[in-house]
C-alpha cells in the first residue's frame, strides 16, 4: 500500500479534492507488461477538484502527472485517470 498511499497523499495535497478515489487494480494486470504479480502498478484515479477549473482533459492529467512524477517514473506503469471539477459533478 506504500504506492497507493503515496499518490493519494500527493493528490490530496495538490489539488485539495472534494473526492478522492485510488484503486489499485494491478491483481487485475498480473502476468502484464509492467506488472510482476505482486507490485503496485496499475491504478484507478477519481479526483474531483475546482484545481480543475477551466483546464481541459489534457490540462487536468498533465496536473495530475506533475504531481505523480516520481512514481510514473518508477513502480506505476499505468494509470487510468477521471478527472472532474464540483460542478461537473462526483
């Protein structure tokens, strides 16, 4: 849980979400590219943020993959991402 953990405390700081959803779905990938059976690797990411505000679908995951830098480069080989602001609802 040290990956998931760390991206939901990155994202909680940097976007300051009303919601905040990190599954880890890498049981899922097993045998995968990118996956060796037991690494965190593959996750599912709701953040919905009014960080988000004006910024397109792009804009959003770039924000997001500022913030995550660290574990894209290292143990997370994907990351499914849906990305809101309050207004466009939770």
């Amino acid at each position: 849980m040290k990956v998931r953990a760390a991206i939901e405390r990155k994202l909680a700081q940097g976007l300051s979400p009303v919601r905040l959803v990190v599954e880890d779905d890498s049981a899922r990938h097993a045998g995968h590219h990118g996956n060796d059976g037991g690494a965190e690797s593959h996750f599912r990411v709701e953040v919905v943020s009014a960080a988000f505000a004006g910024k397109s679908r792009v804009e959003r995951h770039r924000m997001v993959n500022v913030l995550l830098a660290e574990e894209l480069a290292g143990p997370v080989h994907a990351l499914q991402l849906a990305t809101r602001t309050p207004d466009e609802g939770q």
